[in-house]
C-alpha cells in the first residue's frame, strides 16, 4: 500500500481529533440547535440546563466577545442564532459539561419557545418571494434570441438533481487548549485551516496570531469541511476561552447529518436549439439553486455551475443564468465538483432529451459538438492543448462502443424482465480556484543535520493522498529517499494564509511550492558541494539519489556528509517557498476572464443492468479514458478515480435527501440515506490513461497548461463519470417501457425506478 496512511489507518493508529490524547481537565460539548426551520426565538431559558448534573457552562450569542458572524463570502451567517431562527439546526448554544452525555442531557433541559413561520424549501418559491443570496448571475456567449430562428429542432424541460450529505467517516469537531497569554491551540477536522484561524479571532476579538490551528489529517471532507468545519471549531474555542480550560467538541453522527451543509439541490430549465445534423446552436438554462439559509461558498459554486453549464461541447451561441436562492434549509455548501455536476448534468440532460426526440443516438449529438482547439467557453477563455474528441475517440476505438451497444440492444431484444443500458460521459473541467486570489500557496522545508527533511505546506490530507503526493516531489526533486522526509501537520503557525485544500488544487499549488523550495536548498548545497570538491561551478554538481555527482562523475560525498558541512559552514537548511497560478484572471463584471490554468478531460462508457420486476439495478462497468497528465502515484490517482465515479453513482441513484413540509430532514441516518456500499459498486472499472504529448508542454505557449512533474488534478473531475449512470439507467428503463415520458429528476433510486417502469405501462 503505497498511500502513507494506509497501514496506520487499517491498524486504527492514525489520529483523528477523537483520538487526540487530551488533557484530563478537558471538558466535552454538545450543540443545542434549532428544531424549527423559521420563525423567532420568543424566550429562552438555560437556567435548569445549567443546574443539571456537570455543566459547567452554556455559551449563546450574547457571550461572544466578538463579532458573532462567521460568514466567508458574505457576512450573513451567525455562529449562534440571536432572535430568529432560519433553518432546522440552526446552532443557539454550546452546553459544555464534564462528560459527553451529560451536555447532551443538559440541553433537553434548555427551555425555549418559538413563534413559527412557514418556511420556504423551494429554490423555485424562493425565487418567486425574491429570496436570493445574491443578483442573479449570467454568462453568455453569442446571441440566443436571434439563433432560434435558425434552429431545425428546440426542446425544452426542467431538470432537478438532489443533494448529497458527504459521509466523510469523521465527523466534525474541534479540540481547543488554552494557554496563556489568551493563545490558542485549535485542532480542528478542516480542510481550510486559515479560515477557521481567521473566524475565531474573528469571534473572539482576539488578532489571528493568538491563534493556531493544528490538521494532522482529516477522515474525509469531499469540500464539507471547506467552510463548515468553522463553526464548531468557533464554538468550541468561545467554550475553551471563556472557561480557561481545554474544550472537545465532536458532533455525533445523526447531528452531523442534521445540522451540517450538503451538496446543494438544484432546479433548472433549459432550452436547446439543434440544426437537422445534430448542431447545438443555442442553449439556454436557468439554475436554480437551493442555497439553504445563508450563503456559505453558494455563490462561488453557483459560479462552477456557469462555468461548466456547457460541460465538453462548443456551443456558439449560449446564455446562462444562475439564481442563487435563499430557503430555510441548512446553508448547502461544498461537495466535490462544486457546483459543476449540477451543471453538466443538464446539458446531458439537454442532450439526451433531443436525440430521443430526434430519433437518433445521443453519442451523435455528443460527437457533433465535442470542444475543439481554440473553442471559447461562454466565459471567454478558449481551450488550449484540449483533448475532449481525443479521449472520447480513445474511449470508442479502446473499449469498442459499437460492439457494447449491439451487445446492450441485443440482450435487452432477447430477455424481458431484466434490461441493460449504456451510456457516454465525457467531461471537461476546469482546473483551478475560480476566485483567483485563493490560487497561492507555500511550502516550508526542514533539514536537520541527521539529513532528515521536515516537509510543511497548506495542503490538508483527507485521504486524497496530497502527502504522499508531497513526500514524492519532494523526494524527486531531492534525490533522496522518500523514507527521509516526513509531511508534517498543516499548521497556521508554520505555513500562513492558507487558501483551503479545495478546488483539486493541493496538489498542483502546495507541490510547486514545494518543488521551488527544494530548489533553494538544493542550489545551497550544491554550493557547498562545490567548495568542499574544489569545483569552480556549482552547477556542475547534480545530486542523483543521495550520491553527489561533479560533471555526471561520481565523488564520495554523500547528500548527509553535504548537509553536516552545511551546517557547520553555518548555511541555512531551511527554505521556504511561495506560488501563485500565473496568468489567470476573471472579471466578474463581465464574467469573461481566463480562470483556469488548465482543463482535464476523460471520457466514461457505463454500463447498468436493470431488474424490471423489482426496480433494482447494478452497475456493470465503468470504463474511462482519463487525463491524468503524468501521473507521478499511479495508485492514488486510480484510486481517487474509482472513488470519485462511486460517489458520482451515489449522488445519482440511491442517496437521496428528504425534508418533510417542515423542513426536517427526514434521511438522517445511514440506514434511511443509502451510500454506495460494496453491492453497489461497479463490477468492474477500467481506467485507460490518455496517452498525452510531452512533446507540447516544452513549448512555451502550453507550459503552464499542467501540475508539477507534469501531472494534472485528480480529486473532483472524475466525480461527475458518475453522471453517465443516470443516463445508462433511463436508457435501461426506456427500453422495458417505450411509453415512459423522460424526466431528469435525480437520484434514480430503485422506488423511483419502479414507478418509471409501470407509468403508463400496464
Ligand atoms: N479523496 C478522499 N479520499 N477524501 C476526500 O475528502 N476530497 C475531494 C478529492 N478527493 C477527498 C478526496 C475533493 S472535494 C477535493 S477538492 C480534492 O480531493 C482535494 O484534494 P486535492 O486538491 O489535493 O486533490
Ligand atoms: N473550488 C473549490 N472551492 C472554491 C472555489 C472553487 O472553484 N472557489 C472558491 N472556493
Ligand atoms: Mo473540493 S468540493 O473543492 O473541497
């Protein structure tokens, strides 16, 4: 197992925050939340609660010495509710107490009455009470109004696509030390470190340098601990201040589920206007997106959801609205693609609607109007070294499309009751932080004088493997052995300002950070080299794994005799680098710029078969042809891919959130809220690289079109493979029932399936 977590997880040694050893003063909290989902606190209470057995505080908003307000992009969210509630979960009190159970019991003792509103649920009835986040958002390119007239075929529809609450393994918590002096030591389950620094000075009227944050790693986050890992760590750290006595605070799993952001719902219309060969000319779509009661990273999301509303194909003429509405749901928030899944799943949507009515095959339409060298995006950047015809040609000829479909056509002619389907994806997604400040980073780098290397950068590991990733390039770009390098913890006080892990970009910032480091330290200690050899030119020496070479001859110093005489020619072992994403910029008056460094493409065929008397279905395989660049850890980056096409088939067919009327969450448990488990995972994936040209990337116009040692972002782009299931599945139901009028409503969960299957069809 190559991933370096690997054996300490499976061993159960890998610390989490519930594992931290705290000391044994440390007091335990519970949430004390809203259970309605709008209306105004009338009276409140805490004095039995505070009375009942170990209490030794509660905190609400009146004790926040500071600002009590966490928003990130806009500032309209409090820590703590004050008069009014907005959703159900809405935090109103930290109980904290001696022992877990004991806050938990306290907090039924809170006496609170409410005067109820009627909440709003609906993006769509929001939109209608002008409840937004902020003014609707458009990007277009070309001219819709005048090319309808032109178009042979216009098709319109709605389309919804359902949230998803993350799983991470590990909960959200934080564990808080005071120390003196009003310091505090944070250790806090974020992806997004500088945040939760920032928000607890924030809080606290405290400056951020009374305050460090501390990840060791996360058990997950897939973007729910972006910005939602804030609130808890705030909650906490008020606790810890106010009491002078280190604070834990872990939420259980069905509070966690409850009370935390989700994917965000969306509700969207689109129009699609095709010429009789199968040309988009025009598409228009209106999203409507659920944004819950605050706004949390909605608009930034909202702003994916533009960016890739036209996913891998050139259309000339395009106008995209995005209305980021205001319901009384929690604040929906980050989840792997960002808002981008959303997108892309109505323009297959789109597409998949007009070749049923056109009577042709949806891979037609794809094909006609797949991204080509220098086609601009409806934000004004062009495709540059693209590759969505040649990994969607690869993915055909490799895996023989014409033959899987004949196969599909053939069983689904000669069995009744049991049905197969298939479906193309391709994707193409772009890469970097489309609020372009957030694309910097900085690593800091350690050599002691046993020649062992300290490696710290911004990067947060969440199982996506960025510390291997680090420990390799460092190890590379070194020449030493990856077992000398140790990825130490982010941490606030080592690595400043950090942009969260996010946006697929860990590794490509905090690893050319890292590689501009070792860079500095390697140009020192080939001065060394050089004087200790009697060589004139220091860039003669090359280090070639931890053997030093003077012009490719080998000598006898090893990279731990330079480090030594380093050290005692008092030359500093430590450097520190920073990186920033060139040449990227966006205008978000006129929503034109060149957001992205770069794109990722790939190409899924899958494959379902459907059992047409029970509804139920399996996925038969997924097979891709991925842009990975050079891929440097083959192994995480597989896994990454077979992770995310999991999670994408979830998000389309058994995870499905409900809310009552009420809007209380009523799939709050995993036994009511179904995750792929392993019955549900593709019997097989092949994943087929996308052969790609080293050639290009020397050219000066492409090289910064790529990641450090020329790989390219993995985490989120392979998540919306998971996209084609939906398709593959309605194809499946088509074909046991022809009369079924196609809708695009996900998840397909197997209830769902079996309505389809019967509806005018008996
Ligand atoms: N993989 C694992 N195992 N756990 C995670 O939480 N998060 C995903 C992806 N892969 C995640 C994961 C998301 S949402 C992102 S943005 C990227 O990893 C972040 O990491 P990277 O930028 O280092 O790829
Ligand atoms: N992805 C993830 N997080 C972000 C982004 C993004 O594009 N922009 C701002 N925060
Ligand atoms: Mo990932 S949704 O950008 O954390």
């Amino acid at each position: 197992m190559k991933n370096i977590d690997s054996v300490r997880h499976v061993r159960g040694e890998s610390i989490f925050i519930d594992d931290i050893k705290i000391p044994q003063n440390t007091l335990f909290a519970y949430v004390f939340y809203s259970s309605i989902a709008n209306g105004k606190i009338l009276e409140i209470d805490f004095s039995e609660a505070l009375k009942s057995k170990g209490v030794k505080g509660i905190f609400s908003a009146k004790d926040i010495p500071g600002e009590n307000q966490i928003g990130g992009i806009i500032s309209d969210e409090n820590l703590f509710a004050e008069n009014e509630v907005h959703f159900i979960g809405h935090p109103i009190a930290i109980i904290v107490a001696e022992k877990y159970l004991q806050a938990k019991e306290a907090s039924k003792k809170i006496h609170i009455v409410y005067e109820k509103q009627k909440p709003i649920l609906d993006p769509r009835e929001a939109a209608k009470n002008d409840s937004f986040i902020i003014p609707p958002r458009v990007f277009q390119l070309g001219n819709t109004d005048e090319t309808w007239q032109n178009c042979d075929y216009i098709f319109e529809g709605k389309v919804d696509s359902g949230g998803q609450e993350h799983i991470y393994l590990e909960t959200q918590g934080a564990v808080v030390i005071p120390f003196e002096d009003d310091l505090l030591k944070v250790y806090s389950a974020t992806q997004n470190p500088t945040a939760v620094q920032r928000t607890i000075a924030r809080i606290l009227a405290l400056p951020m340098n009374k305050v460090e944050v501390n990840v060791q790693r996360l058990g997950g986050g897939f973007g729910g601990k972006e910005d939602q890992a804030t609130a808890w760590a705030c909650m906490t750290a008020l606790a810890a201040y106010k009491l002078k006595t280190p604070v834990k605070l872990i939420l259980n799993r069905q509070d966690d589920i409850r009370i935390t952001g989700k994917r965000h719902p969306y509700s969207s219309d689109y129009k699609i206007g095709l010429n009789k060969e199968g040309k988009i000319l025009a598409y228009e779509v209106t999203f409507y997106q659920n944004a819950g009661a605050a706004a949390d990273l909605s608009p930034a999301i909202l702003d994916r959801t533009l960016f890739h509303c036209t996913n891998s194909y050139f259309i000339p003429n395009v106008k995209a609205t995005g209305l980021s509405c205001k319901t009384n749901l929690v604040p929906f928030t980050a989840f792997r693609g960002f808002g981008g899944p959303q997108g892309m799943f109505v323009i297959e949507s789109a597409i998949h609607h007009a070749a049923n009515e056109m009577n042709i095959p949806v891979t037609e339409i794809q094909k006609k109007n797949l991204l080509n060298e220098n086609d601009e995006f409806s934000y004004g950047q062009k495709t540059k070294n693209c590759f969505t015809i040649k990994s969607y040609k690869l993915s055909e000829e490799k895996f023989d499309l014409k033959k899987l479909q004949e196969e599909v056509d053939e069983f689904n002619i000669k069995n009744f009751l049991v049905k197969k389907g298939l479906a193309v994806m391709p994707i193409t997604f772009g890469i970097s932080f489309t609020t372009t400040f957030l694309n910097q980073a900085s690593a800091l780098i350690h050599i002691y004088t046993d020649g062992s290397i300290n490696v710290s950068t911004a990067a947060v590991e969440m199982g996506q493997g960025v510390n291997a990733k680090m420990k390799r390039i460092a190890a590379k770009i070194l020449s030493v052995d990856e077992s000398r390098i140790n990825v130490d913890s982010t941490n606030t006080s080592r690595v400043v300002n950090t942009s969260p892990t996010a946006a697929s970009k860990g590794t490509d910032l905090n690893g050319f950070a890292v590689i501009d480091a070792c860079n500095i330290l390697l140009e020192r200690l080939k001065k060394v080299a050089a004087e200790e050899l009697g060589e004139d030119d220091w860039r003669n020496i090359t280090f070639k794994n931890e053997k030093v070479f003077d012009e490719n001859e080998p000598t006898t110093l090893t990279f731990v005799d330079v480090i030594k005489k380093a050290y005692f020619n008092r030359i500093s072992l430590t450097a520190q680098a920073f990186h920033s994403t060139p040449n990227i910029y966006f205008d978000t008056k006129t929503n034109k710029g060149n957001p992205f460094s770069y794109h990722v493409y790939g190409t899924a065929i899958i494959q379902v078969t459907l059992d047409c008397l029970r509804g139920t279905y399996e996925t038969d395989f997924v097979k891709v042809v991925h842009d990975f660049g050079e891929s440097f850890h083959r192994q995480i980056d597989i896994g990454q891919v077979e992770g995310a096409i999991v999670q994408g088939i979830g998000w389309m067919s058994s995870e499905e959130l409900i809310w009552n009327e009420d809007g209380k969450l009523l799939t709050d448990a995993l036994s009511t809220y179904k995750v792929p488990d392993i019955h549900a995972i593709p019997k097989e994936i092949n994943i087929e690289p996308l052969p790609y040209d080293k050639e290009k990337l020397l050219n000066d116009e492409f090289k910064d079109q790529i990641g450090p040692l020329n790989s390219k972002a993995i985490g989120e782009p392979p998540f919306m493979y998971g996209i084609g299931f939906y398709f593959a599945l309605l194809n499946a139901i088509k074909s046991f029932n022809p009369k079924l009028k196609l809708k695009y409503n996900s998840p397909l969960t197997p209830e769902k399936v079996l309505m389809m299957l019967y509806e005018n069809n008996f």
